[in-house]
C-alpha cells in the first residue's frame, strides 16, 4: 500500500506511518475481512442483538495491540495523546479500515468514539479526561453523542430544544435525542449530550452546551433502536432516547456554559475527513466485487461474458476515475486541517463532504447492477455498504448545508470577478483598435435593411416601438392577412439569415444611444417559418374534416325521415353520407 500513496501525499507520509500503512492493508485484508462473516453470524446468537457484543472483536483488538495499530486517528501536533500520525496518514489507513465493518473498531478508530474521545482530548478537563478518555482510548467503554432531535430540523442546530436548568451544583435534563449512534451497545457508558442551556441568550450560538451523562443515570429511557433501510446495525444501534428530569453534577459540563457550538464544529471537522477516508475504502471494494463479478466465467449474456460488454467496462473506468479522483480532495482537505487546523479548513472539508458520499454511492450502486438480484441481497456486502454510506449525506451536517455555505464563500468572490472581466474586456477593445481589426461572425453577411420607428407617448414614459422590416420578420397584422390566402407547399418565401436579424437589431439599439426602450418584437412578429406553417394550416380550415368511423355508423344507424332517429332508416341520406366520406378521403 505504501507504494500506492498518491504523489500529491507521498512528500508528507513519514516512514514510519509507510510501515503502520503496510501493516493495517495487511490486518485488514487478511484478518478483518475475513471475519465480518463471523460478527454477523455472533450478533445473532442468544437471540437478543443487544445484550451482547461479538467476541470476534475482542480477539481482533488484541492482534491489533499486539501489531501497534491502536488509536490512529488522533493527529499529533493537536493532542498529547496522538500516536504521532498526521490527518493525511491516518486518512490513508483510514481507506482501508473503511474495508471491513470489523476493522475500525478493531484498532479502535470507530465512530462516534473517536469524535468524542476528541472531544475530551481537546476540550475536557483532568478529572473528566481519568474518568472517561482513558477508559475509552484503553477500548475498555464505548459513547455516544446525542445532538439530533426527533421534533425540530436538527440540521440547524440552534433549533435544539433539549432543556438543560440549571438547579444547585446541579444541571436538570429533559427532552428527547435520537439517531444516538452507539447507544445500543452494552460497553457505551458515557452520553455526550448537547442541550439548550441558555434559551434567552441574545446569540443563538451561545444558547448551547454539552454536557457528560453517564449513561446508567436515572431518568433516561432507550425507547428504540432505529433502522437504515432495514439494517439495525446491532449491536451498536442508533437510540431514540427521552431525559426525563435526569440530574447530572455541574462538573460535567464540557469546557463551560454555552460552548456547545465551539465544541461541536471543532468535533465534527476531523470526523467528516475519517468518514471520508472510510467512503473511499468501502468504494474501492465495491469496484472489486465488481471486478469479481464480470469476470465470473459462468456470468455470460447475449453471447459475451459481462466484461466483454462496453458499458460494463465503462461502468468501471468512470468508478476508478471518481474514486482517485475523490481520494484526492479528501487528501487535500486533511493537509488544510494539518496545517491550519479544521477551522481553516472549512471549504476543504465541506467540499469534500459532499463529494465523497455521493460517489460512494454511485460505485457501489454500479456493483449492484452488475450483479443483479443478488447485488441487492445479503449474499453480497453491497447492499449494507449502500445503506451505511447513505446516510453521510445527512449525518455530520446534509449535504444542503455544506452546499448552501459553500455557495455562499464562493460567491463573495463576485464583484472581484466581474471588475477582472471588465477589465479585461476593456483591454480587448483597446487592441481592436490598435489593430485595427474586427472579429468576424459566421453566416452571410447581408445588407442591412433600414427600419421604420415611432414613437408611442403615454402620460409617464416614452417608448420607442421598432417596426421590423418586410425582410427580417413578418408583423403578425401582415401574417394574419396572409392566412386566408392559399400558399403552395413549394412556395419559397424570402428568409433572411439569423446573423442579418441580429445586426439590424443591433444596429438600431446602437443608434437609440439610450434614448428610447427598446421593445422586444417578440409579441408582435412571427418567424418566416411560423408564419408559413400557420399559413398551410389555415388553407384546411374550408375543408370538410373526414368523419370517424363511430361518426359514420351513427349517421347509417339513426338517421330516419322527418327527424325521427327511432323510424325506419333513410338509406338514401346515409349513402349521401357515404359518398361525401369516400370524396374527402380520395
């Protein structure tokens, strides 16, 4: 693997992060992959999902220790804690973690716990540090981080309305969370729940703060585990929990009072280029189940095995296109965050945020149409791949957000823009002139036609309405006349270029010099051709139309003498009747 890493890297991959590299492609490939048949097999055992974790896991962690692969993600240069690997290096392993369902939680990487033992790393004190990081950094516990809220638009997070009062040495939570990914597991021990402290605060950036729940704390009720298109994710869970007048210690508000904002964006940054990482490992496979896939033997349609079909091998080229190409802007954004920290590097983790899910997404959905019914069905990994990867769209902040701030720094830059390309347009102008030269338009150049003008006056405005010339557009007066006029279907009328109409039309703005507004023409002419189709159309309209069928028979079957539909039929007007059909249709 360490001789893969992209160029754009490899100047900022120390050696020994090259030798952690060659190891976790080897721990993944040979033993996390290998057993996530056996973690799902193990979750099912017992029959409760939830009171048990797969002991597989417990085995993988200690091969993982043994190994030095433990505790990656934290960057050094930000936390005393790190390891001593860069956000670029620890991106780089976290594509292949992003392999295996196993493999993150075997090297203690997996989310949300590396989010919250950042939180703790960056923003606890000693006292919550002992208490809650170590146990979490030894993978003796497992957390949760409860933000999103069942009744508001969570992806605005001044709207959280968990109520956090304040009474005595004391904070009193009420309200309900969920989508708490990790509440399910029997190891989490520790909620961090972000609530609304201070509702009258004037800055509704300041009206938050996360606070330290242990998660045995009296008041707290697990309703249900939520599912992903199906998938319970057992039995890490995503929780839709309800506090109910749960009282936890002042002591375990994080970094203090109204903070909540602070903690969560400096939370969330690092995080969103770990799942990031992961999307690219887990399209990386998907393109190899692909690669599996059309080059099975016995897979063979119309006469030809599925890689011999163009559209298959296209399928491919463009899956290893978007995936090199995304690992890319995730590699830039962990150089900004390494630099700069993730407050710098907002737009780089913003773009790729967007970016990554959603070519994820379209990889493996290229892998499921390879594989057809079983593409989506549990005898593949694709099918939870897929489910899994969707929902980055929304975890982390919805795409709309990133996309409406990014959209926003983006166009600040519009008025610089627009005064360069003035600018620059006033420089072409000047060396036209220097050089005395024009730029040519393709199309005959014809003749210009002078056009008549008057001048309409009204109480408030004076307009100047431009009558087109008989050779450019026909006026809808002149068409309308010439509607009841027959015209042959070889008439030839006289069409000038579109190039002749759009230099009359210049040429008279230019002469107006502003002192009149220029009516567009558009209500009131009709193009040669539209007038010579309305013209043809209006030659039918004196004849007779055909009668249907249903027509015919009814006037045979009910015509009768004297207006009488119910006597004796008049055959004499039905074979009238007849021969005036036979007439028209000849």
């Amino acid at each position: 693997m360490s001789d893969q890493i992209p160029i754009l890297a490899a100047g900022r991959v120390s050696e020994n992060a090259k030798k952690t590299l060659d190891i976790v492609k080897k721990f993944v490939e040979e033993r996390c992959i290998p057993a996530d048949p056996i973690f799902a097999a193990q979750v099912e055992q017992g029959g409760n999902r939830w009171n048990h974790h797969p002991s597989v896991i417990d085995d993988l962690k200690k091969e993982a220790q043994a190994l030095g692969l433990w505790n990656m993600f934290l960057p050094k240069g930000h936390y005393k804690e790190s390891p001593g690997f860069t956000n670029v290096e620890y991106g780089l392993m976290a594509e292949w973690l992003g392999k295996s369902r196993c493999a993150s939680e075997a090297v203690n990487c997996a989310a949300p716990d590396t989010g919250n033992m950042e939180v703790l790393a960056k923003y606890g004190n000693e006292a919550q540090k002992k208490q809650w990081l170590k146990p979490l950094m030894d993978g003796e516990i497992r957390s949760a981080f409860l933000m999103t809220e069942p009744d508001i638009a969570s992806s605005d997070a001044t709207n959280i309305q968990l109520n956090m009062r304040k009474e005595g040495n004391d904070w009193i939570l009420n309200g309900d969370k969920w989508w708490s990914s990790g509440a399910g597991d029997p190891r989490c021990k520790i909620y961090i729940v972000m609530g609304k402290s201070d509702p009258g605060n004037k800055d509704p950036y300041r009206q938050q703060s996360v606070i330290l729940v242990p998660a045995d704390t009296p008041g707290i009720t697990i309703n249900r585990m939520l599912s992903v298109y199906g998938y319970d994710d057992a039995p890490h869970g995503h929780g839709h929990l309800t506090f109910k007048n749960v009282r936890v210690p002042a002591s375990n508000m994080v970094l203090g009072p109204g903070r909540g904002f602070e903690i969560i964006q400096g939370r969330l940054g690092p995080g969103r280029i770990h799942h990031c990482m992961r999307t690219i490992g887990a399209a990386e496979k998907a393109l190899e189940w692909m690669l599996l896939r059309i080059n099975d033997p016995r897979k063979v349609t119309f006469g030809k095995q599925l890689k011999e079909h163009g559209v298959i091998l296209e399928w491919v080229a463009k899956s290893r296109i978007e995936i090199d190409a995304a690992r890319l802007v995730v590699l830039n954004a962990a150089m900004k965050v390494d630099d700069f920290g993730a407050k710098g590097a907002l737009k780089e983790i913003g773009e790729a945020k967007v970016l990554v899910p959603q070519m994820g997404l379209t990889v493996i959905d290229r892998a499921v149409q390879c594989f057809g019914g079983a593409g989506v069905s549990q005898d593949t990994p694709l099918a939870s791949m897929w489910a899994g990867i969707r929902t980055l769209r929304l975890a982390d902040g919805p795409d709309e957000v990133h996309l409406q701030q990014l959209g926003k720094n983006e166009n600040k830059r519009g008025k610089a823009v627009t005064d360069n390309i003035v600018k620059q347009q006033a420089i072409t102008k000047d060396l036209f002139a220097k050089y005395n030269t024009s730029l040519s338009q393709p199309g005959p150049q014809s003749k210009l036609t002078p056009l008549k003008t008057t001048t309409l006056k009204s109480k408030s405005t004076k307009q100047t309405k431009f009558d087109m010339s008989s050779n450019v557009l026909a006026d809808r007066d002149v068409n309308a006349a010439a509607q009841n006029k027959v015209v042959g279907l070889d008439a030839k009328p006289d069409v000038k270029s579109m190039e002749y109409h759009r230099q009359v039309l210049q040429s008279k703005l230019e002469e107006s010099k502003g002192e009149a507004t220029y009516i567009s023409p558009s209500d009131n002419i009709m193009s040669p051709c539209t007038a010579k189709l309305s013209a043809y159309r209006n030659k039918q309209v004196g004849k007779a139309k055909p009668r249907s069928l249903f027509a015919k028979t009814s006037a045979k079957n009910l015509s009768a003498p004297n207006g009488n539909i119910f006597g004796s039929p008049d055959f004499a007007s039905a074979s009238k009747l007849d021969a005036e059909d036979q007439k028209m249709e000849g």
